[in-house]
C-alpha cells in the first residue's frame, strides 16, 4: 500500500450521492501528485478496489488511523486487535460472509424477536375467544390493560438499554425473554380485570427494551446499509409469526374445557412456554461479539481468524465510531444526556409517534370489530391471515426499494399514499362497518399498508453515528412509537360503537399528516446536508485533515458528517 494514498485521504459523508451516511476515504479533487497517486493505488490493488465498493475505507490516512487506533485501545473496544487499515478483502468473500452472519445472527434475531410478537400479539387472538366476557371486562377496560401495556413498555426502554450496555445483550437479551415468558404463561389463570392490568404491566416492563437491545447486538456485526435489510426480514417474520399463529391459535381454541380452561388460557399457556423455551436457548446461542463466539460447546466459534478481521474492518469502515464503546460498558449520564439533545434524530422521533397509529389502532381491535360484525371465533382468527401476507410483501418490497433508489423518506410516502384513500372509504363510506364483506376487504387493505418501520429504525442507526447515541436513540425512537401504540388503543371507544366514526376520522388526520412529516423531514436532513458541503467543499485538504484530528465535534455533529434521507 503506497503511503501517498494515505495522506491523500479525509473523511468525507456520502449520503448526497448513496443514500447512507457512511463515513469513507475522500480523495480530494485535484491535479498533479496526490491524483496520481491515488490512480496509481487503485489501479494496481485489484482487492481494494472491489473491497471500496462494498466498503470504502476511511483508515489509509495515518493520522486518522492512529486516531482511531489508539482511541480503540483506551477505550478497551474488544474487537480492536483485528482492526488493521491495510486489511483486504474481496467482495466476493464478504458476499459469503454476509451469508454466514445471516443464519448466524439475523436468522437467530428473527426466531427472538418471533417469541416477542407471540407473546406481544396473542392477546388480540385470545380476545377473539370471549376472554373479556369471561372477565367480566368490558372494552374500555381492556383499552385500559393496553395503555398500562404500552406505558411500561415506554418506561422501560431506557432503564433496559442501560442495563444491556453494562451486562451485554447476549446476556439480558435471554434474561428479558425469559421473564416475559413466565408472566405470559401466568396470564392461562387470570380471573378480573386487576390480574389482567398487573400482567399487562409487567409484559411492558420486561418487553420494553428488548427490541432496541436486539437492534444493537445486530449492528455489532452489520454495516449500516446491511442492516437495513436485515430489519427488513426482522418484521418480515413478525408478520409470518402472526400467520402461522393465527392458525395455532384456531387450533389451540378447540382446546376450550380441557382442564376446566378457556381456549383463551391454553394459548397463553403454551405460548408463553414456546418462549420459556427460546429464551433459555438464547443463554447458548448469543455471542457478545465477532471476536467472542468461541464457547466450551462450539470451541471453534462461528468465524475464522480471517473471518474475524472481515467482520470487524467492514463495520468500523462503515463506522469508526462503533469502537469507541466496548460492549461492557455502561452509558454515562451525559452520555444519555448528550443523546436525548440530539436534535437531528428529532424529527425521526415525531414520525414514530404518528406513522403506526391507523394501523395499530386496527389491528388492536381486528378481532372485536370482525367478531362485531358477526364473524365466529374461529373464523376471525382465519380472517386475520391475508393482511399478514400482504403486509410481509409490501415491507419486503418498500425496504428493498428504499435502498435499491437510495432515497429513504421520498419512499416512505408511499405509506400515507395508500393509507389516506382507505381510510377515507372507512370513515365516510355509508356501508362501513355495516357491509361485512367490503368492510373487512378495506381493513385488511389498510393494514397491509407499507410498513416503514424497519427504514426508520435503520435511520436513527445511520444518523446517530455514534454506538454510544446509537443505544438512546433506538429506545428515544422505540418510546416514540409506543407513545403512539397508547393513542392507538384509546381511538375506538364504547361511546362511539358500532361505526366509530369519531375514530375512524382520526386515523385519516394522522395518517394525512405523515404526507407533510416526511417532506419536511427528508428538506431538513437535505439542506443540513447542503450547507455542510458548501463549508466543506471550500477547505483546503490540509483544513480537512486537521478539522477531523483536532474537532471537539461529535457524532452527527462533525462537519463531515452527511445524514441519511
């Protein structure tokens, strides 16, 4: 590797031309030596080249290498004694590599966050199977139980991210499915109305944090781009989960009065077993991180020492910031003071709060709008299936086309541009809720609405730019978007039966209000963008080398920083 190459190199964010922000080796455009030599590099190490393309490399600086060097051995990163700047790889080996990371890591996060969405989504089932009249609980009273659900579940999400941070996610990550399992399974003996709000509650208090915390342990072997993807095929098995569920709970129900139980208490029974189960599998199956999955039951752990270095290079490529926490270390109180005020991932916030409310809204009440309309048990449950697979196809589809155009929010208007319309047929069309045929056609429409959840969730990873703001703003965002489950399950109320007019009104404001959300969030990360490169753009090389050894800026902060949009 000629040393003209690293000195001809600064940081520089390429979300303007790639969609990511993603920090990589800038190559000034000038004349003379320093563009040859860069020519020369490129042109006689056919590796590198290939390997820039799939991740550039921000590290053939020297100074910016000892840097980061040194900055990972103060801060104990364990993953720093595989760290090399000069590393190559082909593209051709981190295809295969990705291909072992996805049985290894996002396959094993799918089955987790499997165990989450049956124990999360099963109440909508059970109340399919008179578990309210059998309470003695009416609708509001089960609106309450969500609500108390959904307030300790937003409590919790800060509290477990600090917890994960200092124990590791592969230890609290079983540690939180194995709590929520034996709440679960408890609900099978529930006889009031109070039994159902204390189990609610504690469903929320462990469940709060674990998607966020799953959400990290996943980009400790991803790039950011990857784990776009990856999120994708996260919910994608959220939406399996809910149909073949669907079918397990039409079976389970016929167990009514065996052992003197409700179908309703058998579903939660075996359920919440399923992911006793899983959680405890999780103990074995979790690693801390891509240098740590040697164990006295697999002592050749998942990767090869070449492996290891693959993995380790691409992500702190992708993001050299991503060492600059170890995966023990707890966040400080500034440094969860310093993330809350980051403004930039504001906006992101604010969509999460709004963007599922229609949908959650619905789907909360699926079961008790069709069993409303006359529908029997057995067959609401069935009904349920064909959004689940519609939803699986559109947030495949939406994910994989955000990244194909590289434009994140223009394709997250496709979401309030299939909403509105439907929404507009529930509200103000006069056989709604009265035609049962055309009604449950419409509501499966709208809930197979583009699901965007999987983009923002990858927008706050990119845009944080930090592990350390990184953890908060999962769980900020994650808080937001439980805020809107809240509003969600207060929208349909007894006063407004049988067509809920009022409620059915509000969905179509809110799902119209994402339209001017969405332009004005991609305007506001494009002009930052802007005004960041016409600053940046008018440094001399020598003015950009020394801004990124000596700026007291961070994260998203930094001058070249560049967000996603």
């Amino acid at each position: 590797m000629a040393d003209a190459s690293k000195k001809n190199t600064v940081l520089e964010k390429t979300s303007e031309n790639d969609g990511s922000s993603e920090e990589i080796a800038y190559a000034p455009t000038t004349t003379g030596k320093e563009a040859e030599a860069t020519t020369s590099v490129l042109s006689t190490v056919d590796t590198l080249e290939a390997q820039s393309e799939v991740v550039p490399n921000p590290f053939l600086n020297d100074k910016v290498a000892d840097h980061y060097r040194d900055l990972y051995e103060t801060t104990h990163y364990e993953c720093r004694k595989r760290f090399d700047p000069e590393f190559t790889w082909t593209a051709e080996e981190q295809k295969k590599l990705n291909r072992k990371l996805d049985w290894k890591v996002a396959l094993l996060a799918c089955v987790l966050f499997v165990s989450l969405q049956t124990d999360r989504g099963n109440l909508g089932q059970a109340v399919a199977d008179n578990m309210l009249k059998e309470l003695n609980m009416t609708n509001n009273q089960y609106n309450t139980g969500n609500t108390i659900f959904y307030l300790c579940f937003l409590s919790a999400e800060l509290p477990s991210q600090l917890i994960s941070k200092r124990l590791g996610c592969d230890i609290w990550i079983p540690i939180e499915m194995c709590l929520w399992a034996l709440v679960s399974l408890s609900q099978c003996k529930l006889t009031s109305a109070t039994g159902f709000y204390i189990t609610r509650a504690l469903l929320g208090v462990f469940e709060g944090g674990f998607i966020p915390d799953l959400v990290l342990w996943m980009s400790y072997f991803y790039t950011g781009a990857e784990l776009t993807i990856r999120l994708s095929f996260f919910w994608t098995s959220m939406a399996l989960t809910q149909i073949v569920t669907s079918v397990l709970a039409y079976g389970i129900f016929h167990l009514r009065g065996v052992g003197g139980m409700g179908g309703w208490s058998w579903l939660f029974l075996i359920e919440g077993l399923m992911t006793l189960v899983i959680g405890i599998a999780g103990f074995f199956l979790m690693v801390p991180s891509a240098v740590q999955t040697k164990k006295p039951w697999n002592k050749n752990g998942w990767f090869t020492e070449r492996e290891e270095y693959i993995v380790v290079n691409k992500i702190l490529r992708d993001d050299p910031t991503k060492g600059d926490i170890h995966n023990r270390q707890g966040l400080t109180p500034k440094m969860l003071w310093e993330a809350m005020c980051d403004y930039y991932l504001w906006p992101v916030y604010i969509i999460g709060i709004v963007a599922y409310v229609p949908m959650n809204a619905l789907t909360a009440y699926l079961t008790l709008l069709l069993k409303s309309m006359g529908y029997s048990t057995f067959d609401v449950n069935l009904l349920a299936i064909p959004n689940y697979v519609l939803h699986f196809i559109l947030l495949l589809w939406i994910t994989w086309y955000s990244e194909k155009t590289r434009s994140i929010f223009n394709v997250c208007l496709f979401q309030p541009l299939w909403a509105v319309p439907l929404l507009g047929v529930l509200r103000w069309w006069n056989g709604s809720f009265a035609d049962k045929w055309p009604t449950y056609v419409v509501i499966t429409l709208i809930l197979a609405t583009p699901y965007i959840h999987a983009m923002m969730v990858s927008v706050c990873s990119r845009n944080a730019q930090s592990i350390k703001t990184r953890t908060v703003s999962a769980s900020l965002y994650n808080m937001f978007v439980q805020a809107g489950s809240i509003i969600a399950s207060n929208i349909f109320q007894v006063k407004d039966a049988p067509l809920y007019h009022k409620g059915n009104a509000a969905l179509f404001g809110l799902a119209a209000a994402m339209i001017p959300l969405l332009i004005f969030t991609k305007w506001f990360y494009v002009t930052i963008n802007n005004r960041r490169e016409k600053k940046w753009s008018a440094m001399t090389y020598e003015e950009r080398e020394h801004y990124i050894l000596t700026t007291k800026d961070k994260g998203s902060s930094r001058l070249n920083f560049r967000f996603a949009h």
